[in-house]
C-alpha cells in the first residue's frame, strides 16, 4: 500500500473548503442543496449505487458503516429503516463543522455517531464516500489525485468487507472549474491495488462512475 501521509498543501486546502460547506449548509439547511447536489433525487441515486456494495447475506444485517463527507447524515436518513440497520452502526465523518453540528441536531438515533475529521477513526464493514473528492478549488490535479488515494488508503484500512466511492468523469458534458474530474481507468488500476474483487459501475450517469472495492472473503 501506497504512502498515507497527506500531500503538504491539502491541510490548507481543507480547511479552505469546509468553510465553503459551512457557508453552504448555513444559507440552505439540511437539504440536498445543502451539501451542493442539484435535486434529491440525484443524490438518492448516487447513495443507491454505492449501496450495491453490500453482501446479500449483509442485507438482513446488522451492519457497520463508515460515511466519509457524510454532510448532514443523509445516507442514514435513507437507510435508517432497512432491516441490515437494525441494531446497526452508522458513523458520519465530515470536514465541516457546521455539517457536523447539523447531523447531530438532526439525528438523536443511538445507532448514529458524527465526527469533525478527515479521516475514517473507526473500524466498520463497509465504507463509502460519495461526492467528497468533487470539490477542490481547481488546486493542482496531480496533487488532488494524490489526496484522492490516500485518503482512500487510509479508509480501506477501516474496512472490513466493502468500499465504493463515486468520482466525477473526465468524460462529463458538464466541467466547471471548481470540481476534479477523475480518470475511470486510473482509479479502476488503484482499486486494483487494494483487491482484485473491483466492480465499475458508471451506466447510471453519463458525468461520473463509481468503484466497489470488496475484501476477498473466505469460506
């Protein structure tokens, strides 16, 4: 596995986008719009393919999850009430403060935690990370991508069973200057580094795809 120290200048960068997202979440509230997707719908949607990512023995659960750049702990408001959450374990990280602070006076569920970290701190079976590595302020992209693996890195190490992150594409009709847009075959090559049991999914949105990284299991 590849170096897990953070490139020198993304400290700063962070912290420069979490006040982006504090501005965001104080002017809209905890709504999708809030975390910068443009209709519910969509953001359900990228939850849903990322979801796919669980056993089908896991469905009836319990089970434990990281949610890194969880924003205001909307993947748990969808899943709250399935069955693989029963007695279940959800755990919401964020850059953000003030998302933070929203997931937790949204959420009073026992089954909830929310922390102000970068980084996963716990250990869960599954991990997913959707829309965190979009923004970047148009840093340098080497740079960003380098970021991207890393912290990658470090969650698979918190994982047990599966990962699955979505990237904005390359090939997107749509490009703004803010937002990275990734190589499907680059990260499909650094999934491959981390297991050889990869799935890409990106027939569900002709701007972005999504990479499932699954722990080889044994009988």
């Amino acid at each position: 596995m590849s170096d897990q120290r953070l490139p020198d200048n993304i400290p700063d960068l962070l912290q420069f986008i979490s006040v982006v997202y504090d501005y965001r979440i104080n002017e809209c509230g905890p709504v999708a719009n809030g975390v910068f997707w443009s209709s519910q719908d969509l953001q359900v949607l990228r939850y849903e393919v990322l979801l796919k990512a669980i056993f089908p023995e896991d469905l009836k659960g319990p089970i434990s999850i990281n949610d890194l750049g969880c924003g205001y702990g909307a993947l748990f408001d969808l899943i709250a009430k399935d069955p693989m959450m029963k007695s279940g374990r959800y755990i919401g990280y964020d850059i953000s403060e003030k998302m933070i602070r929203t997931a937790k006076t949204q959420h009073h569920d026992f089954r909830t935690r929310f922390i102000t970290s970068p980084v996963a701190t716990e250990v869960a079976d599954y991990s997913f990370v959707s829309g965190t590595y979009n923004m970047y302020m148009g840093t340098d992209a080497v740079m960003w991508r380098q970021y991207i693996k890393t912290s990658l890195n470090a969650l698979w190490s918190k994982t047990t069973k599966a990962m699955a992150f979505n990237l904005l594409s390359e090939k997107s009709t749509k490009n703004f200057p803010d937002l990275f847009y990734a190589n499907a075959q680059e990260f499909t090559e650094y999934a491959l580094t981390l297991s050889p049991k990869i799935e890409l999914i990106d027939d569900y949105d002709d701007n972005e795809f999504t990479l499932i990284v699954k722990r080889q299991r044994t009988l």
